[in-house]
C-alpha cells in the first residue's frame, strides 16, 4: 500500500512519522551541528539529487510514453 506524502514532508526515520519543511529545515541544521555554511551545502546537495532523479523520472516517463505510441 503506498502512502502519499505531501510536498515538503520527509518521514522521519527514528520515529516513523513525516516531518514538515520547518521540522526538516531543524533536523539539518542539528545534523550539521549548527553550521550554517554546511546546512546550506546539505540543502544544495539534496536539492541536486532530487533534480536528477526528477529528471531520470522524466525521462523513463517520456520513453515508456513513446515505445506505447503516445504523443
């Protein structure tokens, strides 16, 4: 069963619960230990990774979309 997570949650792994864009945002800056510099790098990093996959998604999409004959 798949459940739906809205924009801007992640599902925190310690207690299985979706954590909200301010949650998120305090959970990075502690992993980071408060450095801001490197909270923003974090958020640079995942931000990139979460383009790739969005852009490898997009790909496989418009290629099963073609090999269906779909326009």
């Amino acid at each position: 069963m798949r459940r739906d997570i809205p924009p801007g949650a992640r599902q925190d792994e310690t207690t299985d619960r979706l954590m909200g864009p301010a949650e998120l945002a305090q959970a990075i800056i502690a992993d980071c230990e408060g450095d801001a510099r490197a909270a923003v790098l974090a958020l640079v990093r995942i931000n990139s990774a979460l383009m790739m996959e969005l852009e490898a998604l997009t790909v496989t999409h418009a290629h099963q979309q073609s090999r269906r004959g779909h326009h």
